[in-house]
C-alpha cells in the first residue's frame, strides 16, 4: 500500500489477488487448477469478486497486470509466462504482487 495509506482500483486488485493465492492457493501451467490460481487468474478473480460477480473489468485486470509487470520487470503481457518459468514458486509470486504495491 502507498506510505500515505491511500489506494487505488490497482492496489485493491493486488491485496485481493494476494489473498486469494493465500487462501486457495498457486498453480502454474493453467488460469486455475481447482480452487487454486496463475498470478493472471488471481487478478481476474480479484476483479470479477471486486464487482461481487456482475462483470469483470478487463481494462482493470491489463492495468493490473502492467503495474505487476512494471513493478517486477517483467515484459509487457508477459505475466503468463513468468508465472509458469520452472523454479517460480508462490512465495516468490506473492513476493512480487507486494513489490507492485
């Protein structure tokens, strides 16, 4: 979260896709495996739990996705991948979405 406590649309995305690897879980080479989620499918879910289920925003999942990117430097578009690199694990996803925050 930002030093002066505020959020943003991005910020709240990010703490809810931490806690849904948290509570349910990380997977790699799929969006999802069960309850568990890629860091991509994390953020979708956080998005689509941010609009309780009505829509999901996926100009709000690319921003997210690119301030996760940026923060981490990864390429563009290229979270997909990066979550799925052998050797990737949850802690060090999890690690990452904290760094874009």
């Amino acid at each position: 979260m930002p030093l002066d406590g505020t959020t943003t649309p991005t910020t709240e995305i990010i703490l809810g896709a931490i806690e849904r690897l948290e509570r349910y879980g990380w997977c790699q080479g799929h969006t999802m495996n069960g309850d568990e989620r890629c860091v991509y499918g994390a953020i979708k879910n956080a998005v689509w739990h941010q609009f309780f289920g009505q829509f999901l925003d996926e100009g709000l999942v690319r921003a997210t996705m690119r301030r996760v990117e940026r923060a981490n430097g990864i390429p563009d578009e290229g979270i997909a991948f990066w979550n799925d690199e052998p050797g990737r694990t949850k802690e060090g996803v999890i690690e990452a979405l904290y760094r874009a925050l």
